[in-house]
C-alpha cells in the first residue's frame, strides 16, 4: 500500500477541486503513529513531514504537496516542520 503525492499541486487544481474549502488541521512538530480508517487526500499549506510504513518505505512531505493516504495505510507520521493542511476524507 503506497501513498501518492503530487509535487507541486498546480493552483488550477486546487481551484478546480476547491481545496481551500477543505477543512484544516495543524500540528507541531512530532512523532506519532496513524492508521487511516478512510482515504484521506491532503493539501499541504505549510510544513514538512516524513512518513514512515512498517515495511520501512519512507516518504517526505512538504508545503504545495497533495498527498493521498489510502484507506487501510498504517504509518508513522514525523513532523519536522509544524504542519497546516486542508484535507478531505473518504471518496
């Protein structure tokens, strides 16, 4: 199970989707363990983050980054930078 990130996420398509609608979340940097009990599809507005599987894949994550967790991903999420982002759940 992978996650996808889109790298810069152009502003056509923030605006098509309309992303900055979405609901906000922040944190500050840690470390914490998550498990996704739905596909969440996330807009990164500030921060930086790696994310890591059991399986030792490693991802790194960033401001302008859309990134799409799919339902059922288990991961440890490392926020080196305090994050803000808009985010969606489900279909």
């Amino acid at each position: 199970m992978k996650i996808l990130i889109k790298s810069p996420c152009s502003a056509s398509f923030i605006i098509q989707h309309g992303i900055k609608n979405w609901p906000i979340w922040e944190c500050e940097p840690s470390n914490f363990q998550w498990s996704y009990n739905e596909k969440e599809i996330c807009f990164l507005i500030e921060g930086e983050a790696k994310i890591k599987t059991k399986g030792g894949e490693s991802y790194f994550i960033k401001s302008g980054d859309l990134v799409e967790f799919p339902q059922g991903f288990s991961c440890e999420w490392q926020i080196t930078k305090s994050i803000k982002k808009h985010f969606r759940l489900g279909d």
